[in-house]
C-alpha cells in the first residue's frame, strides 16, 4: 500500500507497506542516493511472495517525500524511520539499505539499538568522511544545485552500476538514470551536505548484538569488496555475500542472487 505521513518537522513522506502483517519483524529497506523507493522492487516482490512484510520509504528530499534543502543529516533520516515505525505501530524492525542507505542503517542502529532486530547493509562503509571527503561532497551539493542532476548522472552511471552491466541491462540503467535524474538537486544537495558530517560507525557496530547481513557487489568501486570484507570482520554475528557480476546496485544488477541471499539471511532469524 502506497501512503504517506508527516514527519515531526511537517515534511511529507512517501512510503510503501507491503505483504501482510506476521510473526517476522517486517523489514524496512532505505534507498540510497540519489534514488528513490522503487530501487527495491525486485526485493519488495521476493519478500512478500516469502511472507514478509516490507516497508519502504523514500527519504526526504527524495522520489515522492518533500523536499527540504539546507543539510540533511543522517541522523534526521534516522529519526524520520523511526517516525515511520512508530506511526506504523511497529516496535522492531529489520532494517537496511545500500550505499547511504545503509549508512543511514547505521545511524538507526547507533540511535535506536532496541528498534533493530537485525541489519542489512549493502555496498556501504561505516567510515567517518575525510576532509578531503567532505569537502568534495559541499562541491558536488553546489554544483547539483547550480547545474540539475543531468550531467552529474550521466557521469556516473557507470560507477553505480558495473560498466558491462550499464550496456548488458539497458532496462536497469534506464531505470538508474531516471530515479538520479529525477531526483530534486534541493534533496540531493542537502543530503551531500549531511552525509559530510557523518560519524564513525564502527565501534556502534563493532558492539552490534544482531545479526548482521554485509552484501557487496564484486566490482563495486565506490565501496570495494576489501572494504566489505574489513565491515564483516568487524560485527560480531555478520554474514558476507559478495554478489559477482555486480558494481555498486547489486540488488538491481543481480536481483535474484541478492534476493537469495537476503532471504537466507532473514530465513535463519525465524
């Protein structure tokens, strides 16, 4: 079900509630950027046929939510989820997200530990930014809020995805393309922003009692299978799946693969 809620600032936020309520804790899955909530329909539609309910929200400043410029700290994503859950009904929940998203898994595991009932965190890093880092993504903020998002998607399609794959799924980058290029520079910019500011997320991990699902594209470069590999190592309970023939969007690139092991994971936590 498509629906929306107003957040505690009186932003509008879109989402969808999937499948039907039941014994497992419902999943939520957070986009990364600069995409919106259909990323994960090939996931929605694995779930529910499993019997899970799925939540998925589009971020503030993304898809169908509001948008609010300035910056838009990770920690105001959080607190938008956990809003969400609570004007759900909804205690606990399995929560991940790819990229940002994950990292934004991270920040509602850090701020709201007894929400968690496990983490999903796909081709993301738990690192703090680097001045180097947080200067780039002002620069980048500026120049989407100068330019749109046209140039800056097609600059990078071919890091989001495998660069064989932007060629052999035109359907997937077609898709890729549209949710960057439709998404509001305002938004964008603003998570850029806050993103810069992001904290260190491993020692909230390092001390993670939940089990904890760590996915990778194999030729993912933004987030490298090494770096995976150091994530996993970190959290005690942690699976790895390296998904091959996948960059940084394993779950659009390789969806069955992904959702295999997606639902194996859940599989296990009953």
């Amino acid at each position: 079900m498509s629906a929306r809620f107003t957040a505690v600032d009186g932003t509008a936020l879109a989402y969808d509630d999937l499948g039907a309520p039941g014994d497992p804790p419902p999943v939520v899955l957070v986009h990364g950027h600069p995409f919106d909530r259909t990323m994960w329909q090939p996931q929605t539609t694995a779930l529910v046929a499993a019997g899970y309910r799925v939540i998925v929200p589009d971020l503030r400043g993304y898809g169908e939510s509001g948008v609010v410029p300035g910056r838009t700290l990770l920690a105001d994503f959080a607190d938008d989820i956990a809003a969400l859950l609570d004007h759900l009904g909804l205690a606990r929940a399995v929560v991940g997200g790819v990229s940002m998203g994950g990292q934004i898994a991270m920040e509602f595991h850090r701020s709201y530990p007894g929400r968690v009932a496990a983490l999903v965190l796909a081709d993301t890093s738990p690192v703090a930014e680097t001045e180097d880092g947080k200067a780039f993504r002002n620069r980048l903020a500026d120049r989407l809020l100068a330019e749109g998002m046209d140039g800056y998607a097609s600059e990078v399609i071919d890091k989001m995805l495998a660069p064989y794959n932007v060629t052999a799924l035109p359907d997937v980058a077609a898709q890729v393309l549209g949710m960057m290029r439709s998404t509001a520079p305002e938004g964008a910019a603003a998570a850029l922003r806050g993103r810069a500011e992001r904290p260190d997320y491993r020692e909230s991990l390092a001390g993670a009692g939940v089990p904890v699902l760590v996915v990778v594209g194999a030729d993912d470069v933004y987030t490298p299978v090494a770096e995976a590999r150091v994530l996993h190592g970190l959290i005690p309970e942690a699976e790895l799946a390296v998904v091959e023939g996948a960059g940084h969007l394993p779950n659009l690139e390789r969806p069955a693969v992904f959702n295999d092991a997606l639902t194996g994971f859940l599989a296990k936590r009953g």
